[in-house]
C-alpha cells in the first residue's frame, strides 16, 4: 500500500491522504498439468504418457490469469510459440490446448504462458509434457491352446488355456466371438495385464 499526499505551493495547505493497494508479479504463471488425450496419471512406472490419439487435447491449469500456447517443435519461450498452438481459455486459470499433427512414437509438448502483468514463460521455466502416441493395437501371437502348440491347435480340454504374446505391453480379453476389445468386457480377462506375456 501506498499513501500520497500533497499541498500548496506556499506550503499551508495540505491534502488528506490518499492510499492505493498494489502487488508486485515478477514471476510467470505457474502450470499445472490436468490431462492429455484424457489421460491423466502416469502408467504404472513409466514416466511418459500414452495416448491412441495423433490430435489430443492437453488440459492445463495457472495459478493466476494467464494465456497459454503449446509447441511440439521445440522448446522454446512464450513469445516463440505465436506460430504455434494457441490454447483457449485465454484470460483465464483454466486452458484447454488442441494439438494436432503427431506422429507415432516418443514426443514432447511445451507449454508456456503468459499472466496479465505481462511475466511470461521462457525456454527454460516453460512446461515439458512427455508422451507416446501408439495409434496401432498391440499384435497377438498365439503360443499355445491347451497345452498344444502346433497350429492348429487340437485339444480335448473344454476350458483350455490360450497362451499368447503381444509385440507390446498390453491388456488382453477373450471370447467365443469374434468382437471388439470394448465389447469383451464381460467375458474372460487374460492374465498377465500391462505385459507382453498373457
């Protein structure tokens, strides 16, 4: 708070104090990540994000009113991303950024914002977001189909185990149909869940 008075010139006369309140910001935004592709944790130990989506939305918020953009091409500062991706919710502590043009595998997204004192995220106080983008299901290698492992299989057992392998870690569902992964919900669950070997 600041107190101002003033007077006259000949010096007889004074004002009565005025006060203003005021804060000093001299740090950018700070971010925190919400989601990206609607993933939110971490898989289990891993330390990269795995979403099925090339074009996800990155959920983030700021501790104070702020504008957001994100950049796949680098890590760069605030002002360097204006050719970038611009996140809505602009003015706000809640943004939403719609990223598009990724290709499969191990990427990275910065984030970086900008509060209404004008304190803005540099290349090095900007935000890293690590992800994989794996848009291709896990391939299926049958093992065996109860205890017989020459193709095909023959077994006189009615509930004979199926052991397979995936090319990547995976969960794994099976059915007498032939349906979708989704659509396995209700019948039987592999063992072997977030593993290769099911």
């Amino acid at each position: 708070t600041a107190y101002v008075r003033c007077r006259v010139y000949d010096g007889t006369e004074y004002s009565s104090a005025v006060s203003t309140s005021y804060s000093i910001d001299v740090n950018p935004p700070t971010i925190t990540f919400s989601s990206i592709g609607g993933q939110s944790t971490l898989p289990l130990g891993q330390s990269s994000y795995f979403i099925n989506d090339s074009t996800p939305t990155v959920i983030v918020t700021t501790h104070e009113d702020a504008n957001c953009r994100a950049s796949t091409d680098g890590d760069e500062s605030y002002s360097q991303m204006s050719d970038d991706f611009t996140c809505s919710g602009g003015g706000s502590q809640s943004h939403s950024c719609s990223i598009s043009g990724l290709g499969e595998g191990n990427n990275n997204i910065y984030l970086a914002c900008r509060d209404t004192p004008g304190n803005e995220d540099t290349s090095s106080t900007n935000t890293r977001l690590v992800y994989t983008v794996d848009t291709t299901p896990p391939v299926i290698s049958v093992s065996s189909v109860g205890g017989d492992s020459s193709t095909p299989y023959s077994t006189s057992d009615n509930t004979p185990a199926v052991v397979l392998s995936t090319n990547e870690n995976a969960n794994c569902r099976a059915s007498l149909i032939d349906e979708s992964y989704a659509s396995m919900s209700n019948d039987v669950i592999c063992s072997g869940g977030g593993t290769q070997s099911h």
